[in-house]
C-alpha cells in the first residue's frame, strides 16, 4: 500500500468533497486530480486553506498540533500536500520544492476548488514555504476568481537564512487583505531584529513568539518549550481570524 493508503486517506471526488466537509471528525482524503486532503474542525468561525513548509508534509507534528488548536477554536482547517512532497512520501527520497510559481497554481487550483464549496468566507495560510506560498497567491488575487479573506503565517521565510539581504517582500504592497506573521524571535529565516527594520504594509501584522527559532522551539534556559508555543500562535491566529470577521459582519 501506498504512504497515504496505510496513512487513512481514502479516495474521494471532488464533486462528492461537498457533504464530506460537513462531518465534524478529522477526515483524510486523496481527491482526484488533486492530491492529499486532511480536513479538521468545523466552520464555526471560519475556515482556512493551510500549506505546508519546505521539508514537512501537512501530517508533521508542528502541522498537526497547529492545525488541531485552530479547530478546537471553531476554523475548519483544509491541510494539504503539495505533489512534490507527495513523490517525498511515497519514495522515501528527498527532494527540493519546484519553483515557487508552480507550487502557486497548485495552491490556487485548491484554493479554486474548495471556495466553490461553501459561501462561507476562506482563509489561505501556510508553515514557513507554505506561507509564502499563501502570501504570494493573495497578492496575485485580482488575476484570479477566488477571493481569500486573510492570510495567516507561522513563521514566514523573510530571508534565507543567514542571507538578510535577499528578501522575499517585493509582493507583500499587492496583498490586499489582512495578514497576520507567528514569527519565533529566534527564527534564522526573519528575527525581531531584522524584521524590526523592515517598513511593512499596514495590514501585515507580525506577532512575536518568545525565543522560538523557526519551528517555534525555544531554548531551554527561556523556560518555554515548542507545544505551548505552537497552542499560542494557534490560538493567536484564531483569535486574528475571529476578529476580521466579525468586523465583516459588522459591514454586511
């Protein structure tokens, strides 16, 4: 059996995706034409399309916690794998992300696929690469039919590391919606005292996470450790996702 067979995916179509979303236990799918889909939680309060980072599938531990507390918090949270990764799982083989542009349209082709499902608002958001990848596919949002309400970031890959001055910003003045940072003030890939430079958009909000490094995992002289600040950039993220609604509501 394949990785995501013994793993509990079962195989669904896309048409058929509708009524299984409306089911409150966590579901794991592989939808034709498309590829892995862990759903958790119900729309209570939102729902978020969710990425994941360069080296680890949306079934790691730091996505399955994550994704965990914002469903206990009323977000249906939509994990999937891009085919890459996909090839990682089933091979056994590392291999690097293809260009960004392409794992862009794979997002979108998600992002397209689950916005028709539902009149209730989508959220887009990633881990590290997952991320960026959000980020890029809401600034490119007027080119596109799918409109996403916000976006949210744990630990959004400013620079590489140990290289500050290759930023990968240019696009965060197209983001037209609001965007919410979990950033480790550790993280080599953007600290508190580069990102501190920076001169961001107003609806970016970056919020620091106490001595975590890219994974959120703090030293263990701080006292702190990983699990409680994954819950809190969760929660944190949660809260940021309510708010935004609730201000829409008020406008409706």
């Amino acid at each position: 059996m394949s990785y995501y067979a013994d793993s509990g995916f079962v195989d669904i179509s896309p048409e058929a995706l509708n009524n299984a979303l409306a089911k409150p236990t966590v579901q794991r799918f592989m939808v034709a034409g498309h590829g892995p889909l862990t759903v958790l939680g119900m729309p209570k309060v939102g729902r978020i399309l969710f990425a994941h980072g360069a080296g680890a599938g949306h079934c790691s531990a730091f996505m399955r916690q994550f994704a965990a507390t914002l469903a206990r918090q009323g977000i249906q949270v939509l994990a999937i794998d891009f085919p890459y990764m996909q090839q990682i799982n089933e091979q056994g083989k590392r291999r690097p992300p293809p260009p960004i542009q392409q794992t862009v349209a794979h997002f979108t082709a998600w992002a397209t696929l689950l916005a028709s499902l539902s009149d209730q608002p989508l959220w887009v958001g990633g881990k590290s690469m997952g991320g960026r990848v959000a980020t890029l596919f809401a600034s490119e949002m007027v080119g596109h039919q799918v409109h996403c309400q916000g976006v949210i970031v744990a630990g959004y890959p400013f620079h590489p590391p140990k290289k500050p001055d290759k930023r990968r910003l240019e696009h965060f003045p197209a983001i037209g919606c609001p965007v919410q940072i979990l950033q480790g003030e550790r993280d080599p890939f953007g600290n508190v005292g580069d990102v501190s430079d920076y001169s961001l958009p107003n609806n970016i909000n970056v919020v620091w996470l106490a001595d975590g490094d890219h994974d959120f995992k703090p030293r263990r002289i701080s006292g702190l450790n990983q699990q409680v600040l994954i819950d809190e950039a969760a929660l944190l993220a949660a809260s940021f996702v309510r708010a935004h609604q609730a201000g829409v509501a008020e406008l409706v």
